[in-house]
C-alpha cells in the first residue's frame, strides 16, 4: 500500500514536495502526465486590441498575454463548446493604460474576482509618454496537451537516498577535489549540503569510501511547481481525479465489450 509524506511546502504552497513509498515509477509518471498535461487551467485565447501605440506590435502583446498564469478554482468554468459563449465557459479581462511606465499583469482588469493574473508584476510592456495600450482579453479553459499556457506546472521525480559520509576515510584527501566544491567544507565533505543541493549524483561513485549514496527504489521523492493558477497539492489532487475518472471510463467501455 502506497504511503506519501510531506517533506517541504513553500509559504506559497505553489510547491510541495513528497515522499511517495510503496508506488511505482509507472504510476508516478502518469500522475506527472495526467497533471502537466489534462487538470485544465484557465489562459487567454481572444484578445481584441483596441488601442496599441507602444513600440511592441499586437503580435507580442497578444503572446506575452496568452501566456499570463490566472488563477483557476476547478470546477468554476466549463469547456467552451465551439461556436458558443456566454457566462462560465469564458473569463472577460480588460487592459488600460497610458505611459509613461511599465505594464504589469495586475492592471488586467478581471470580471471574476477569484479568476486573475496569478502572478501580478509579470511585465507585459513598457511604454513612454504618451503611449497608450487598451485591449479585452477573453480566457477559457484549456489543457496542457494543447498548448503550453494551459499546463498549470511541472511534476519531477526521483529515487529517495540515502547518504553517508565518512571524512576520516584515508582516501578523503586523494579524492576531495574530485567531488563538486559546493560540499566541501573548511577540507571536509559535507552531508547537509549534498542533501540540501541534490548533488547525490554528481557524489555518486567518486569515491564510495568518502561518499556512500544508496537508492531506494521502492521510495521515491515527488516535486511539484505551480506557475501559481492552483496550489501545487491541488494540481496533484486534480490529476489523481483525471487518472480516476479515465480508468472508469475504460472499465465501462471494456464491460460493454461482446
């Protein structure tokens, strides 16, 4: 049976990270997919510039927008059915602004106070005196395995370790500078900063009688990041709701089977 301990969240909670035990690499690894690329997550995909006189052309801008992370509560919007709009399937944003200064996200004016920009001081533009930039942006809802600014983060993964070091070993001043400087220590190999800079890699197989790193490959340590639309634990609560509800969908299409 699976067992998952936390080891560190950010005051922000945009990253967490895990220990999964008891889970294999398989299972981790759609968990990674299902989140990176199907928990859906609002990003602009109609934009109407009405006024642009800054040296940025309405292609940059448009881009530089699409790509803003908003804040998505899941289950507050719905996929846009083509050819239809309307409340709750899209997210109406509004842009004014005359120079001199630059253009943050947060000036994007939002029609759902829950549903803005996640990351208020991404720069959008600069302009100079006199310039003037006023546009309305539509969001929508969209998935990661469409295109890029839909993906609310990133998972990784890697074996638990276990390090051992012993500074008394003979070999210690033959190999010392063979292993990364950033753990040596006033002539000592330091622990806490092979653990602390996840250099257990580059450690490995230097020298075994200084440095000791064993893998457990029935362990494994989960990291996720949020671009800040959802809580990093979120994202992966919404993707263990995807993988869920597909291998429901499959077991149902197999009992139909003849």
């Amino acid at each position: 049976m699976a067992k998952v301990t936390k080891l560190e969240q950010s005051k922000d909670k945009l990253t967490i990270r895990f220990a999964a035990e008891g889970e294999s690499v398989a299972y981790v690894n759609t968990l990674r997919r299902a989140v990176m690329d199907y928990v859906p997550t609002l990003a602009v995909e109609d934009l109407e510039i009405r006024k642009n006189s800054s040296v940025l052309y309405d292609e940059i801008i448009a881009h530089r927008i699409g790509l803003l992370p908003i804040t998505t509560e899941p289950g507050s919007y719905t996929f846009r059915v083509e050819g239809e709009t309307g409340l709750g399937s899209e997210l109406k944003l509004t842009l004014s602004v005359k120079g001199p200064g630059y253009v943050y996200a947060e000036e994007l004016k939002s029609k759902d106070s829950k549903a803005k920009p996640a990351q208020p001081k991404m720069i959008i533009g600069k302009l100079l005196k006199g310039q003037e930039i006023e546009l309305e942006a539509t969001a929508i809802l969209g998935r990661g395995i469409e295109h890029a600014k839909w993906a609310p983060g990133q998972i990784y993964y890697e074996y638990n370790s276990e390090v051992k070091v012993n500074n008394k070993a003979k070999e210690l001043d033959q190999f010392i500078t063979k292993f990364p400087p950033q753990v040596v220590d006033n002539g000592k190999i330091s622990k806490e900063k092979i653990i602390k800079l996840e250099l257990m890699d580059a450690c490995e197989g230097v020298c075994p009688e200084v440095v000791d790193v064993q893998y457990n490959s029935d362990s494994l340590k989960v990291t996720v990041e949020s671009w800040g639309q959802m809580p990093a634990k979120l994202m992966v609560k919404e993707g263990c709701k995807y993988i869920a509800e597909a291998l429901d969908d499959f077991a149902d299409a197999v009992k139909a089977l003849k």
